[in-house]
C-alpha cells in the first residue's frame, strides 16, 4: 500500500467525515505530482524547501487565498500522519508559516452576485428553450435556500413538506436543519415532479433531482451546468457563490447572524461571521464614492 492510501485509512480508522478526506487526500496527490515533476519521487520525504516551493508554485499560479491555506492544511495533517507512523521525524508545515495571512478588510471578502446579476439570471432561466425545468430549479434552490452542492444533489422527495412548506436538509456530519420554501420555489418543485421528471427513467428514484443517466444528480454535473450557464451570461457561476449570496441577501435585509448561521447549517457563529460580515466589495465602493 502507498503512502497516500495509508493516509487514507488512516484518516477513516480516525473517523475523519468522508468530505475532508477527499479533500485532504486529493490536496497530496496534486502535491505529490508536483513533487514527482521535480524528480522527487516519494512523497513521504518532505522537506521544508519542497513546502516552500509548492507555495510559491500556488501563488504564481493565481490560485485563491482560501484554496491555497486549504492545501497547507492538507499537507500539515500528512505531516502529523508521517510523524506518527515514524515516517518522517519533523513537521516541516506549520500553519502559522505557511498559511498566507490577509491584510484586514480583505480577509473572508466574498464573490456574490449583485441584485442586477441575479434578476438577470432568473429571467435567463425562465425560457424553457434555453433552460430545463430542472436546471432553472437547481438555480432557485440553490439562491433561496443557500445549500451545498451535495446537500442539493442529496434532497430526497420525502426531504419536501408540502404542508409546512420547508425544506429538510441533511448537512455535514449528518447534521439536519429546516429551511422555509418561498411559494413560487414549492410550485417549481411541485411542477418538475409533475412534469419533467416523470420522463426519466429514473423517476422511481428517492431523490429529487435526477438525469437520464442517474438516479441521483451528480454535484459534477451540476458544477457543469453553471459554468456553461454563466458562460452565456457573461458571469462567472459556482455553486457556493448562490450559498455566499444566499446568505449576503439575508444580511443585507437585516435578519440576525445567529438566524443565518443556522439557515446555512454552520456549526459555528465565527463561521459565517468570518464570511459575511465584511461588506461586500460593491459595498466597499459605494462607501468611497460618498466621500
């Protein structure tokens, strides 16, 4: 067995949640094959120099702040897992070294659609000879009620309550909250169920969303269909920019943190503190211009 599948196991026999694994573990294979095109072979021999040099490598590459300090924290718990399984003898990765630290102002700043952007977006998905049913649903779910791309594909039928019109999310670590449905987004759900979704073949399916090919949407397929949406809108479109706004929109109107925070599923306050608390940049600059 490799050294990454041991990491692997590892971080299962230590009941790590299956999402951070995959994000952990595919943050060192992308490492690794950067280390393999150095002529490093063995990923298990990190030295202070190779961590230094990936950073650099991030940097020059323009990836986001936020994405790099994630693979810090990736290779730190390869580290942590070498050390302890006597593979390695020091921790050359240390956050507080390696993760690139942001001037105030600019830390936790966000990417949400404007109010112009999202009003053109909803128009766009209206014509069905553009857009699917379904997929002018995955656009409202994902703006009204702020889930994750996997807590989209994971919505079940039985998740719909009609009567009360919420929504019953099924988050991390298991964890369920409720969201309240607008009207229009209850009748959109009630319409596909109706209609399109009967034509697949997988219509028997417990899952809400379906495709020709699945029972259960792929979050990949979903990823796809937003860049190829945003690519005729002129507007650079992901799943967690519908969350961000999802939550900058209740902000904004004055609905109270602790109320977002519990809306979004975080575990912690500081969570969406650290991510929405900051104006926004068109905030930012509209407070400029009043000087």
């Amino acid at each position: 067995m490799d050294v990454i599948s041991q990491f692997e196991q590892y971080l299962v026999e230590n009941g790590i949640a299956p999402k951070t694994i995959e994000s952990y573990v595919g943050d060192v294979k992308v490492f690794a094959e950067y280390l393999a095109g150095m002529g490093v072979e063995n990923p298990a021999d990190l030295k202070r120099f190779y961590i230094a040099s990936y950073k650099n490598h991030l940097i020059e590459a323009k990836y986001k702040v936020a994405t790099i300090n994630k693979k810090i924290n990736s290779l730190q718990a390869f580290n942590l897992f070498l050390i302890k399984r006597q593979l390695a003898k020091e921790l050359v990765v240390t956050l507080k070294k390696d993760r690139i630290k942001v001037a105030a102002g600019s830390e936790g700043e966000v990417e949400v659609f404007t109010e112009q952007e999202v009003n053109q977006l909803l128009f766009f998905v209206q014509d069905r000879s553009r857009v699917s049913l379904r997929n002018q649903l995955i656009v409202h779910l994902l703006l009204y009620t702020g889930v994750r791309v996997s807590e989209l594909c994971g919505i079940q039928l039985g998740d719909i309550d009609y009567l009360t019109s919420t929504l019953r999310v099924t988050g991390k670590g298991g964890k369920y909250r409720e969201i309240p449905l607008r009207p229009d987004l209850i009748d959109l759900i009630k319409e596909y169920v109706r209609t399109d979704r009967q034509e697949s073949k997988h219509k028997e399916s417990p899952f809400l969303l379906v495709s020709q090919r699945a029972d259960k949407l792929h979050k990949d397929a979903v990823n796809t269909m937003l860049e190829g949406l945003g690519r005729k809108l002129g507007l650079r479109m992901y799943p967690h920019k519908f969350r961000h706004t999802f939550c900058t929109m209740l902000l904004k109107r004055g609905v109270p943190l602790t109320t977002v925070s519990k809306l979004a599923g975080h575990a912690h306050i500081q969570t969406t503190a650290h991510y929405y608390i900051n104006t926004s940049k068109e905030e930012k600059e509209k407070a400029v211009a009043l000087l």
